[in-house]
C-alpha cells in the first residue's frame, strides 16, 4: 500500500440520520400544534449544527 501524503476525509452518517429525526420532530410538532415536539426538533438542529467544525 502506498502512502500518498494526503488524508482521506469520511462522512460519519450520524450527523445525517439526527438531522431527520430533528426535522420528524419539527413536522410531528407542526402537524398536531405541539410546542414541546417542536422545540425539540429545533433544540436537537441546534445542537447538531453546533458540532460540525469548518
């Protein structure tokens, strides 16, 4: 194997997979007028924003 010098970066599918879940809960709160549905949608969408690095 063969070092190039350059490092492959991967995309971890968690990030992905909460983000629907935040976006479920923010329909779900939206569809029957729950505030905690939504607020937790919108807390879980902050919360995963708040992890992704530049």
């Amino acid at each position: 194997m063969v070092h190039t010098g350059h490092t492959t970066r991967t995309r971890r599918p968690l990030p992905w997979v909460l983000l629907g879940v935040a976006l479920a809960l923010l329909i779900a709160g939206i569809a029957t007028p729950h505030a905690l549905l939504i607020a937790a949608g919108l807390i879980l969408a902050g919360l995963i924003g708040l992890d992704r690095k530049p």
